[in-house]
C-alpha cells in the first residue's frame, strides 16, 4: 500500500492484517482515489473497499478485480 498524495495504491497483496492500515486512509477525507493493481486482497478487505466506493473513487487497474467491482450489485431493504 502506497500513499500517492490524494491516493492510495495497492499494488501487492492486501490481507486481513494491513485492513487496519488501510481503514486509516479510507477514513481520511484526504484520500480521494484508491487504486487498486493487484488481485490478491483478502475478502474482509474488499467488503471495506466496497462499501466506500460511493465516497471513494475506486480506481481499478486490475482485469479480475474490476469485475467484482462492475458486476456485484447490492439491494437495499
């Protein structure tokens, strides 16, 4: 995980170990764009990154994870 001034980059894996790390920059309003690169990021990690995809602009270089990322919808009840 790398902090690009407005941006935070995964580019290896992120596993449930750096979530913590990773809610710090999710939380800081600072952050604009996460951009994900990689396609190794545990599923805790990815239920973070989608529930602030509205507040985030989610940034997705990488074929299989961007199609979590198009293809999952949620309904609200």
């Amino acid at each position: 995980m790398v902090r690009d001034e407005d941006s935070i980059i995964l580019e290896n894996e992120v596993l449930d170990d750096s979530l913590d790390d990773l809610l710090v920059h999710l939380l800081d309003d600072s952050i604009k764009n996460i951009i994900i690169e990689t396609d190794n990021i545990s599923s805790l990690v990815l239920q973070q990154l989608y529930l602030v995809k509205d507040s985030k602009n989610i940034i997705v270089n990488n074929s299989f994870m961007k199609k979590f990322f198009d293809d999952v919808k949620v309904e609200q009840v």
